[in-house]
C-alpha cells in the first residue's frame, strides 16, 4: 500500500442542492487551506473535504476552457469515427458540445487531452469503444448526459481502457421523466463495461444525482470470465431523490432501486464468474440505495476500498465465491451507514475495518432494515437441502434472494458500530413490481465465524442482533469476541466470549490481541493517491 499522503482540511461545509438543481453549486478550495497529515486525523473526526480535495493535484481552471465552435466538434467528430489502428488523437482544450455516439472501431487507439482535464465534454455524448486495446485518457464529461442509457462511455471490445477522466455532474440534457406504465424514472448509467478485460482507473465520478447505476458490468450469461478491474477510483456525492422521484408513491420501491456505484453483473448472469477486481477506490457521501457495491456474479474481489459516510452497503446480492476483504468502512456516525450484506453461497469476508455505523434508519422492522457491520440475510430457497434458484421456476426466478450458504466471516473488527453481526429476517416480496409476501423463508446454513471482533463500549449498541424466530442453522464460532449488547440468541453461542478485549493503536486503528483484523494491511485511501492527475478548480460554467 502507498503511504499517507499529506492532505487539505477544507474550509469549506458539504455541498447543497436545490431538488430540482440542474448545474452544481461550485467548489472552490482555498490555494492557502490548512493542510494536515491524515495519520493525525481521529477516523472519527474525518470529513469528506479532507478525503477528496486532492489538494496536491495541477489544479484546471474550467472556467477559461472556450467552447468550440461548430467546425471543431465536427472535426473531432470524424477524427474519432475514421481513426487508423494504432493512431494517437491528441484533443486540444475546449468544450466540445453534443458530439452524439461515437463508434470507435479501430483497435489499438488512444483518445487523449493535449492537457489534462482541459477536454470537455458536454451535451450528449456516448463513446462506444468496439475495438480492442483503446484508451480513453484525460477526458472530462460535464454539463449534459449520455446520449444513450448505458453511459457516456460503453467499454465494448477487449482490454480497454478509461484513466484519468472525470464525470462531473453529468446529469442534464437528456429526457427524465417518468413513464406512463408504471411511474418509473429512465435508468441511465455513467459507464458501461461489456467485452473483456476492461479497466477503469484512476477517475473520478463525482455528482451523480439521477437514477441508474453509476458503472454497470454488462456480464454476459456464459462461464467466461470478465475480468476487469476498477481500481484507483473515486466516487463521490452519489445522490437519489434530488428530482423528488421518490414522491410518486405506488413507484416508491423500484424508483428507489437502480442507484448502485458499481454493479457487477445481473440476476441473469449471476450463477457465472466475473472475476472483476473492485479494489483502491475511494467512495465518499454516496447514498444512492441500500447496494453501495453490488454484486452479482461470482468469484470477484473488493478489496481495499475505504468507504466514507455512505449511507449505504457491500452487497453480495447474487453469485458465489466473492472475497470482501481489507476494506475500511467509516460511518462517522451518518443514519443509514452499514457493512457488508451477504446472500449465496461460497463467499469469504476477511480482515475488513467498520467503525461508526449507525444502520437502523430509525425505523426497524425485526431485522429486516437493519444495515448492520456483517448482515446474513434470510432467503427464499432451502439451501439446507440443496435447492437452488432456477430461471424456468416460477416464485423461484433468478433475481430472488438465494439463501447464504457456506459463508466464512473471519478476522473483521467493528468498532463502535449500532449493529455488528446482525442475522437478518429479511422480508421478501414476490418481485420488485408486486408487495405480496413470500411466506416461506430461509435462514443462513453453515455459516463460519472466527476470530471476529465487535467493540462497543457504548452500552446502547449491539455486538449482536438475531432473530430467534429464525436462527441461523449449523452455524460454527470459533474465538469470536462481542462485546456489547447481545439480543436474539439463548444464551451465547459456544465460541463466543463478551469480555472486553485487549489492544493496542495503530494510527487510529484499533489492532486487537484476541483477533480481528490486522491493521497493517488497512489503508485510508485519499484523493492525493488516487483518482486523476488534475483537480477541477470550480464547476464548469454553461
């Protein structure tokens, strides 16, 4: 991992919007701002400010870069179109407006800004990469939207590339209203990944504020493996409701779905790898939904990220042998803020940081809202005797909830946290578009906890939520230590002790003797270290 890096205590309070805002208010750092090495920073006196700054970065004025007139967008247009394999097209600095969907098709390209963050690109505009070995590099898009729903930039070919770049707000010009059928909002993605070997990294997406997953996996429904990585990203201020699509009462529950960072894969395409690497990013204030990180495939990694005041989850949604691991989660006290949500079977959750999670959302219904530090949910099928979920059984479909089966959660420290373990009853509905009940659910089976550690020394939060209507089924517990309230369980399990553990600090991590996690392998990733080589100095002007 990199060293800490020293960075900027901003001066400044967090972002507001109007609701129906169409242009960001802009950010301006002061050149003189404080700076202040974050190893001497509380995790729990942290702000966003100080995460995303980026106060070491060549700061781009966008405000001086001039729009390009008529001529120049189409030439660049027919540059793109027409480009010869193996051709570098070096982009001059302006704002280059409504260039539509571009197709490019000649492998081995690169698409760059003559400087960094100086290329603007505004209106609608979608870059579909159908070639092989192409790289976007440098680019900004701002001040518009994807001229078609999945995204600005569609990662079609082979070992393709998007570095550097920044999405900015890019939520305006195309049609958002919802539609006469059922009430639901348009779902338009920022980035899109669909051949193989792809990578997105070192960008920043900041200001996402209608519906539709930020960076969606487009897995294809096969046994071949995707394997792309997403690394060195940030995402911040991922926003719903800005729009009031949630004031639409019958259309409450799917217009409040679909606001995922990153999606990996879908309920079709779940039962196959990916083997996507989701790791080093930087996710800050990004409330979208439940699903932070939404997974729905198998055998990827999310490993390292640190997740900042998100009101939000890790979600093994779909797919089997995912590993979750080295991961600092900070909640910083927000409502909503949770861990790591688990369904399927397989996974490994190892070695992962939470501190200052505040999940109940003031409104708990047994446990199914709860958005705990590791949350084993409930299911629908009875994996304790092999069913599976299948797409040709009705009430059994795909995009149902697969029971958590042959889990292993080792080695995470949760400090502080409002729930920690938390075994969950989940409520389950027929499907997203109809509220009747399934009345059959099932719980957790085979689920292996060691060496865990949950430290509260607030009297008032839990160690342990469960649900004694519906236990976990040959659960295992071995040097497990909670402590903090204990509720739902007949006494506590073998394997589990609730006396106060041991510790040293290690910067501002706890490292237990009796276990948890080793926090030589944790990092608090800032904008310094990751995300674009530039920063922009203010919202770009129209």
């Amino acid at each position: 991992m990199k060293k800490h890096t020293p960075i900027a205590l901003a001066l400044l309070a967090a972002l507001s919007f109007n609701a129906h805002a169409t242009s960001p208010t802009p950010v301006q750092l002061p050149e003189t701002a404080v700076v202040q090495p974050i190893a001497e920073v509380s995790l729990q006196s942290l702000t966003a400010e100080q995460l995303v700054a980026g106060q070491s970065r060549e700061l781009v004025d966008a405000s001086k870069v001039e729009v390009a007139d008529n001529a120049a967008v189409e030439a660049l247009k027919q540059q793109l179109e027409n480009a010869k394999p193996g051709e570098v097209v070096s982009i001059a600095p302006g704002r280059y407006a409504n260039l539509g969907v571009i197709e490019l098709t000649a492998d081995g390209i690169t698409v760059k800004a003559e400087q960094p963050g100086t290329v603007l690109l505004t209106g609608l505009v979608q870059l579909v990469v159908k070639g092989d070995d192409i790289t976007l590099d440098s680019l900004v898009f701002t001040e518009g939207g994807p001229a078609e729903r999945f995204g600005g930039v569609r990662l079609e070919g082979m070992r393709n590339t998007l570095q550097n770049s920044t999405f900015y707000y890019f939520n305006d010009d195309y049609e958002y209203q919802p539609d006469e059928r059922r009430s639901e909002y348009p779902r338009y993605l920022w980035v899109s990944l669909w051949g193989k070997d792809g990578k997105v990294i070192n960008n920043r997406f900041e200001g996402k504020h209608k519906r539709g997953t930020l960076i969606g996996i487009q897995k294809n429904i096969d046994d071949q493996a995707d394997n792309h990585l997403i690394e060195g990203n940030i995402f911040y201020s991922q926003k719903k409701n800005r729009y009031n699509e949630l004031a639409i009462e019958k259309a409450v529950r799917y217009n409040g779905n679909s606001w995922e960072a990153i999606r990996i894969g879908d309920s079709k395409s779940s039962q196959w790898p990916s083997r996507t690497q989701f790791v080093n990013n930087l996710l800050v204030d990004s409330d979208g939904e439940r699903e932070l990180i939404s997974v729905k495939s198998g055998e990827n990694l999310i490993a390292g990220n640190t997740i900042f005041e998100s009101a939000s989850m890790i979600s093994l949604r779909h797919g089997k042998a995912n590993v979750v691991e080295n991961n600092v989660i900070i909640g910083n006290n927000k409502q909503d803020t949770g861990g790591i949500r688990i369904y399927d079977e397989d996974h490994v959750v190892r070695n992962n940081y939470l501190v200052g999670l505040r999940g109940s959302g003031g409104q708990i219904a047994g446990n199914a809202d709860v958005r705990g530090g590791v949350v084993i949910n409930t299911g629908i099928i009875n994996v304790k005797n092999n069913e599976q979920l299948d797409q040709e059984v009705k009430g059994k479909e795909l995009n149902k909830q697969w029971t958590p089966k042959n889990v292993t959660v080792e080695n995470n420290t949760m400090v502080d946290v409002e729930f920690g373990m938390v075994h969950g009853n989940q409520g389950h509905r027929v499907s997203l578009f109809d509220n009747s009940q399934v009345e059959t659910i099932f719980t957790g089976d085979h689920i292996r906890f060691s060496s865990n550690v949950v430290f509260n020394l607030d009297e008032t939060l839990q160690a342990l939520r469960a649900d004694p209507a519906t236990p976990l089924t040959n659960p295992t517990y071995s040097d497990e230590v909670y402590y903090g309230q204990v509720h739902g369980v007949d006494g506590v399990p073998a394997g589990v002790t609730q006396q106060k553990p041991t510790y040293t600090k290690v910067g501002d991590f706890y490292q237990f003797a009796e276990g948890g996690a080793d926090v030589s392998k944790l990092h608090v990733l800032t904008a310094d270290e990751i995300g674009p080589s530039y920063r922009l100095q203010e919202a770009p002007k129209r």
